[in-house]
C-alpha cells in the first residue's frame, strides 16, 4: 500500500520529484527501527500518516534525519526502478546486504573505511510489496553511506547481482505452468533423497516462486542447479511414461519377414513408430470391420470344397 507522507516535510519531496510513497516507506522504516510499537498499526484503523508525523516530531534525532539527511542521501529514482516487488527478492535482498557484512565481503570491496551495511530490526507489517523492497535498499543506502557516489556503486552492484542471478531462472521454466504443483512434487522428493538433513516439511514449495527462492542460495552455483534440474526433469519424464504404461501391456508375437518389411515401410513413410501403426490399423478395423471379414470371406471360399 502507498502511505503518506506528514505535511512536516512534503514541501521538500514536491521539490526534488521524488515519490511521497517512496518517502513515507522508509521514514516509516526508520521510525519501526526505533521504535517496535510501530510495526503492528493497522492501516484501517490507524492514522498512518498523523502517526508518523507526531513521531518525528517527538523524537529529534531520527526526526531530524528524516526531515534533513534522509532527504538529500536518497539516490536518484531511475537508479531503483529495477527492483522487484515480490517475496523474492524481499529475500534475497535482505540476504546479500547481511552477506556484505561477513569479512570475504568486506575485502572484495575496497573502501578508504570500514562500512557496516545497515539493515532495519524491524519491517512493519504494512509495507508490502515494492513499497517494502525500495524502502529496504533505500535504509541501506542512506544509513550505510554518507556518499552519494558510493551509494549508488553499491546499489549499481546490487543490480548486476540479482541481473546475474535471475540468469539461471531460464534451467527451471520447465516445472512452472502446467503440473506446476507435481512438478515441485518431483523437486522435492529429489532433494530430500540427496540432501535428507538439509530439507524439513515447513520449507516445502508451495509456488514456483519458493522454488526460485530455494536455489538462490549460494550454496547452489549454475553448475549445480543445471544438473539438478536434468536430474529431477529425468525422473519426472519417467514418471509420466510410468503413468501412461499402466494402460499399456507388452505384447511378444512373431511375424513374418514380408510382413514386417510392409509395417516398417509404413512407419517410415508417416513418420510414426511400429507400435503408432499397429495401434492405428487396430483401432480402424475395430471401428470400420472391413478387412478381416472380407479375409475370413476369402478363405471360406477358398477351403469350401466345390459341390457335385
């Protein structure tokens, strides 16, 4: 949902063009930070926007850096409009920004000081959505870094990290759409037999997206979720010809060397398999009763002996 921003400060949003709604956002994430009791209010029944007001005004410190600092740190709005609104990335985004922290990250970056990458403890239960994921990579930005440069570096790196995650989305396309939910089935099932102390019932996929999130773990490099992805496309191909075979019994019979010729010329000539035609020739003299009465007809005349 869009909250609004206090009247406090929207003279200053009027006039740099940002969204109100991307202010409100992290304004309120920021006071959430500070203050837990804010993360339960109900937008139906609650004031969101006089709420937020009083408390910057109540509170100087993170009330003064919502109405000055917060302001003129934010980057510009083209830099954020590849971020995604989805659980997803939600996910993944809080993810990357903890990783950044652990000491391998720290180094692959070099910065003149340490930075301690900032994440709010608390999200209120009304921000949703995109509103949610920008106002997520905006507290970070803005609570991080002093420099703007450096900010929008980090957020330019964020971008080609989730570009080149999103990349490996094209090896599980295959389990989306139709028999969506077995497919997932089939994922899980493989997963549990090869990794059973990795996997309980509570993270069980519910949705293609919850599959996507599973695999963005870093655990899993391309290398490895292309393989498993061939592997468990395998065994629900199996699973479907497993499925077809109970209406289906294996026939042995012997035919003569002609006749055998004659079916493979025609397999060959419709592009079918030996099987496709025996089953079509069946079917059709099942429904049409042509050729094997006018058979029987001929050997009656030719094994009836003549009368005197």
């Amino acid at each position: 949902m869009a909250v609004q921003i206090p009247d406090s400060f929207s003279s200053r949003i009027s006039s740099n063009g940002e969204n109100p709604s991307r202010i409100a956002s992290v304004a309120w994430l920021i006071a959430a930070h500070e203050d837990s009791s804010l993360i339960e209010f109900n937008p139906n029944s609650h004031d969101l926007k006089r709420t937020l007001k009083e408390y910057v005004n109540k509170n100087s410190g993170s009330g003064n850096f919502i109405n000055g600092d917060m302001l003129k740190r934010l980057i510009p709005q083209d830099r954020i409009n590849w971020i995604q609104g989805n659980k997803r990335f939600f996910h993944w985004i809080t993810n990357y920004i903890t990783e950044l922290n652990t000491p391998q990250n720290r180094k692959s970056i070099k910065d003149p000081y340490p930075i301690q990458h900032k994440l709010p403890d608390n999200v209120p239960y009304y921000l949703i959505d995109l509103d949610r994921n920008i106002a997520i990579a905006d507290y970070w930005l803005i609570n991080s870094f002093k420099e703007m440069s450096t900010a929008a570096r980090y957020c330019r790196e964020m971008e080609f990290a989730w570009k080149d995650l999103t990349k490996s989305d094209e090896l599980f396309l295959w389990a989306d759409g139709a028999d969506g939910e077995r497919k997932r089935e089939c994922f899980w099932n493989f997963l549990k037999n090869k990794k059973p102390n990795q996997i309980n019932e509570d993270h069980k996929f519910t949705s293609h997206e919850d599959l996507l999130i599973f695999f963005d773990n870093p655990y899993f490099s391309r290398d490895t979720k292309e393989l498993y992805s061939q592997n468990v496309r395998r065994n629900w191909n199996q699973r479907l010809r497993r499925e077809k075979a109970t209406d289906e019994k294996q026939c042995n019979f012997v035919l003569p060397l002609k006749t055998l010729s004659k079916l493979d010329q025609l397999a060959k000539k419709n592009n079918l398999t030996r099987t496709e035609i025996i089953e079509i020739l069946i079917d059709s003299e099942a429904v049409h009763q042509n050729y094997i009465s006018e058979r029987l007809r001929r050997k009656i005349q030719i094994t009836t002996p003549l009368s005197d």
